[in-house]
C-alpha cells in the first residue's frame, strides 16, 4: 500500500469486515419459529469474496492483499465469537458456528486462490 490516499479505503473495509463479522455471528442462530435459519452464513458467502475482490483491485494488488480480508474475518470471528461483548459467547458448540466457520473458509479461500489465479495471469505467470 505505497499510496496514502488508500490508506482510509483500507480502514473503512477493515471496519465493514469487522461489523459484517458481527452481524454474522449475531444472525447464524436466528430462527424462524422452531426452524434454524443461520443467516450469517449467507452473509459470509456474499460479503467475504466480495471484500477480497475490492481489497485486491483498488488497496493491494498483492497476495498479502487478498489474503488480509480472510486473515481478518477469521480473527474477528474466532475475537468476537469466543470473547463477545459482555462476555457473551457468539459462537457456541453448535451446528450452526460449525457451518459457518466452514462456509466462511471455503468462500474466503475460494476468493483468495482466484484473485493469485487473476493476479497471475495480468502479470503472465502461471499458478500451481
């Protein structure tokens, strides 16, 4: 990040990450009458790939660049989760923490190796 001026982008996405962070763990055991309905997880899918996206093609067109937007979802989760605001335990033993944790990962990472794959090809390398 040798632009200053990307500087505040680069706060700003780091407080939306943080904040759809907890929206998450607020919703993933939301329910509709006696049916879970872990909204969180939809979340993930759709915000954490589009936060890399961003992270990479206007902040850092490097692979720490795509790899901060997951690092930081996965310390907020495990920060927030397990040591919650009061206390609170965000993330209890539960299907749902496990369905979410696991989707999280896998669109984060499913984000990260397709923007190396992209960062790559525009510099006409080839990825293993």
């Amino acid at each position: 990040m040798s632009d200053p001026t990307r500087l505040p982008l680069a706060a700003l996405l780091a407080m939306i990450s943080v904040l759809l962070v907890a929206f998450e763990l607020m919703f993933q055991m939301f329910y509709i009458g006696p049916v879970p309905v872990p909204l969180g997880t939809v979340i993930v899918v759709l915000s954490l790939p589009w936060l890399v996206h961003i992270t990479v093609t206007e902040i850092s067109a490097t692979t720490a660049g795509a790899a901060a937007p997951v690092l930081l979802w996965f310390v907020s989760v495990l920060v927030l989760g397990l040591f919650g605001p009061g206390g609170d335990v965000l993330l209890p033993g539960t299907w749902q923490s496990m369905l979410l944790l696991v989707a999280g990962s896998a669109a984060g990472l499913v984000a990260f190796r397709r923007a190396i794959e992209n960062l790559a090809g525009s510099r006409g390398e080839r990825v293993r």
